[in-house]
C-alpha cells in the first residue's frame, strides 16, 4: 500500500487536495424552500430511466445535513470542497423570480466552508435544469444560454465576495451527448440535431456566464470542467487511427475548439456543419473568452475502432474492447497512464491554463462490516492516478489540486444508488456516515497540506 506520507513528499506544499460532490446527486430536499423540478426529477420519476426508479427527493439530504457534513469534510484533514449550486434552487423557473432561500443555503455552505478553513469550488450547472425552461427547449434553445447567464450573474453576485473558485459548466459532454444523443441521461433525447443544438448553446452559455461572472466578480478565479476522453484506436492500422481522430473532435474538440482556440473542427463541422444551429456573429468569440483555469475530470479511457458501415454518421467509431483487465464495479477499465496521456496531448494540442483535477475516483459497492468499509481496490485506484498526478507536476504540467469523487456516496444519475463512488459510506436508510478505509487514506494524505515553503518535500 501506497504511504500517504512517501506520495505527499512528491507534491508541492500549496497543492490542492479536495473532495467533490454535485447538488442533485447529494442535497435532497428537493421541494423545500421554494425548490421546482429540474429535469433531473421529471427524469427519474419516469419508469425505466433511472435503475430503480431512484430519484432525488432524499438522496444525502445534505440540505438538512449541511453543517455535519462540512465537519466531516473538515475531520477528514480536506482543504477544498468543489459543490454544485442548483439552478432550481435560486431561479425555480429558470428565469423570472429569484428564490431568496436558494440563495441563503449556499451562502450558509460558504460561510460553513470559511469557518472551517475549506476553500471552496462552486460549479453553477451539474445536470440540474430547471424544468420550466424545457417548456422552450430546455439546452435547444438559445435562450437557455441567456437564462443561464442571469442566474450566473444573480449567483455570483450574492457569492463572489467569498468564493475561492467558479466553474460554469460541469462536463457539457454529459448535457450535450450522454443526453441529447445517446439519451442516457435527462432530457433523454436520442436525435443528432437536438444534440448539435444543444452543443451550441451550451458553448454559447459557457461563454456568456464567464461575462457575467467577469463583470460582477471579477475576482474569482473563472473555469470550465470537461471530461476530456483519452481515446486510444483499437489497433495500429490506418482505419483505426484515422477513427480515433475522428472520435477526438467529436467528443473533445467540440468543446476544446470553440473555448481555447474559436472554432469548431473542421473536420466534424464538414460532417455536421448543415444540421447545426445557427451560429449569430459574435458567438465564438463570446465562446474563446480566456480563462483562469479549467478542470479534468478523468476516470477510464475510451478505445474505439473504424466502423465501416455505411451511412455511418459521424464519428463513425464503434467501442474496441478495453486492455486492462481491472475494471471497477461499474465495469470502467482502470487505466492511470492514460490520464497521463491525455493531460499530454490536451497540452500539445491547446494553449491551456491552470489545471485541476476536478473528478477522479472509482465505484466500489462494499459496505459496512463490523463498523467499518474494506474498499482496497478504491484506496488503490486513487494512490495510482495520484502517483500519476505527480509525476505530471514534475514534468511541469500546471497542475494545481485534486478533487477526489465523491465525498459520499450518492444518487449516481442513471445508476441510481446502487453504485458508490464515496470516500464515506451512507447509509441511506439511516443517513449515517462511515469513513472507509480509501476515505481514512486520503484524509492523511490531504491532511499534510498545505505546508513547507510550497516546494515539493
Ligand atoms: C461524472 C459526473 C459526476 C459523477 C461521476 C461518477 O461524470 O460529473 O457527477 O456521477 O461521473
């Protein structure tokens, strides 16, 4: 086993450990305080969306639970806490009237996280819509973008005085793809043309609110979390390769492009370029705006091959099959070098800022026994992306922090409850919390920063 103390000797005195969590996947209390639907709750009300019927309406019930859980965060020796804010929570139609409760439970997080020396990273959009605003489209329409801006700007006004950190967008490749294509997760469409005017509009909103929140907190460190995929070809022939390029500008470069450099790739928009949106002027370069710093979120590799049939629309990939053997219980394929990888070629590839680890971490579904949780395999998975962390500080990479997933176990969209990513069981039963042992781990490891002269040793 990895010593926290031998792996904390290989990072540098003011790096970030943290712990993240998502409003949707950790709050409950959906209907307090002047809380409406987000289509995260139309969707897992709806038979045969969500494993179980399971849905949001307890989940942690981290919104009763608030001062707790940020003492845990503070006994387990964490210095950052990454949250998501939820959009029905301050707007809970989207636009129109502010919710003043909303508001007051996230500046009581922020204070909470102040109090106890716990930097703090807000994300303003986790999955959660506001129900109301599918009434126009939901992310289809452009106006969405717009609303998202107004509730960045209300946010950021109420918090920026006392944020460390704020990230627009939390994987878009989720909101745009895993939702508008692939129709795995809310609104759970399946359709190329809502999926490609979702794209857009999400691009647009993250531009947009990186304005507003610019102009009423320009202090406060601005970024965008995507979940860059490292995407290998399934063999070494030309098919392949030409296919993991492909795959590279649909599920990065579509993000990438518009935010680092102002375009779209050529390549997929030749392929798509007819069904998109319209493009107003002005656009990408509201979308290029530069930014602070931005987030990866990383936890298995993606392998694809050519797929050769016709009519194949773009990408035109199929999945290869994984190389490593170990899979986590949700069958994702452990891979550490490739999140090496990838950070290298996302660096080759872009002029990219800050970076910081916003999600890492793997689903393993023991529970309690005799008062505590045996999770190796996760203490493991996290000791191997962390010795891979560092050797990308050494290299020079401006990696800053880390943010293990999740804090607790939680709702995980699709899956339900059934799969658990915490560093701390719940029991959802009882609401009770228990440390596991990676949970343990971590804290010891997180718990010897920040210290020295901020130099690695
Ligand atoms: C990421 C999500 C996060 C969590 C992990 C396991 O895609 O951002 O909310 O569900 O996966």
């Amino acid at each position: 086993m990895i010593d926290p103390k031998d792996l904390s000797a290989r990072f540098p005195g003011d790096f970030l450990f943290g712990v993240a969590t998502a409003a949707f996947q950790i709050e409950g209390a959906s209907k307090a305080d002047g809380r409406k639907p987000s289509i995260w709750d139309a969707f897992s009300n709806m038979p045969g969306r969500v494993h179980n019927r399971d849905n949001g309406d307890i989940a942690c019930d981290h919104y009763n639970r608030l001062e707790a859980d940020l003492d845990l965060i503070q006994s387990m020796g964490v210095k950052a806490y990454r949250f998501s804010i939820a959009w029905p929570r301050i707007l809970p139609d989207g636009t129109g009237p502010i919710n003043e409760k909303g508001l007051d439970f996230y500046d009581r997080l922020v204070d909470g996280c102040k109090a106890r020396g716990i930097q703090t990273f807000a994300t303003l959009y986790h999955w959660d819509l506001p129900l109301t605003l599918m009434g126009d489209g939901g992310w289809t329409a452009r106006s969405t973008a717009y609303a998202f801006q107004r509730y960045a700007r209300i946010v950021m006004e109420r918090l920026g005085d006392r944020l460390d950190s704020v990230a627009t967008f939390n994987e878009p490749w989720c909101s745009v793809w895993l939702s508008h294509l692939y129709g795995i997760h809310a609104p759970g469409e399946r359709n190329m043309e809502a999926a490609l005017a979702a794209l857009h509009h999400t691009n647009l909103a993250h531009g947009l609110g990186v304005e507003a929140i610019r102009d009423a907190a320009p202090s406060v460190p601005v970024g965008l979390v995507l979940n860059a995929h490292s995407i290998f070809p399934g063999s070494d022939g030309p098919a392949d390769r030409a296919a993991m390029l492909r795959a590279f500008d649909f599920h990065n470069g579509v993000f990438f492009d518009p935010v680092f450099k102002g375009h779209y790739p050529p390549a997929f928009m030749e392929a798509l370029g007819t069904q998109m949106p319209e493009i107003a002027e002005g656009d990408l370069a509201t979308i290029n705006r530069p930014l602070d710093w931005w987030g990866l979120n990383y936890y298995t590799p993606m392998r694809v091959a050519d797929d050769p049939s016709e009519g194949a629309v773009f990408p035109a990939t199929v999945a290869a099959p994984p190389v490593e053997e170990s899979r986590t219980d949700i069958g994702w394929e452990i891979c550490p070098s490739a999140l090496r990888s990838l950070v290298e070629e996302l660096y080759a590839r872009y002029d990219l800022p800050d970076l910081y680890i916003t999600e890492n971490g793997a689903a393993y579904n023991m529970g309690i026994e005799d008062g505590a949780v045996d999770d190796q395999p996760r203490l493991d998975y996290y000791a191997r992306h962390l010795s891979v962390c560092a050797d990308l500080v050494g290299e020079g990479y401006p990696l800053r922090g880390y943010f293990a997933w999740s804090l607790m176990d939680n709702f995980e969209w699709a899956e339900g409850y059934r799969m658990r990513f915490g560093l701390v069981h719940v029991d959802y039963e009882t609401q009770v919390r228990t440390i596991k042992k990676s949970g343990l781990w971590y804290g010891a490891l997180a718990g010897r920063f920040p210290h020295g002269n901020h130099k690695a040793g």
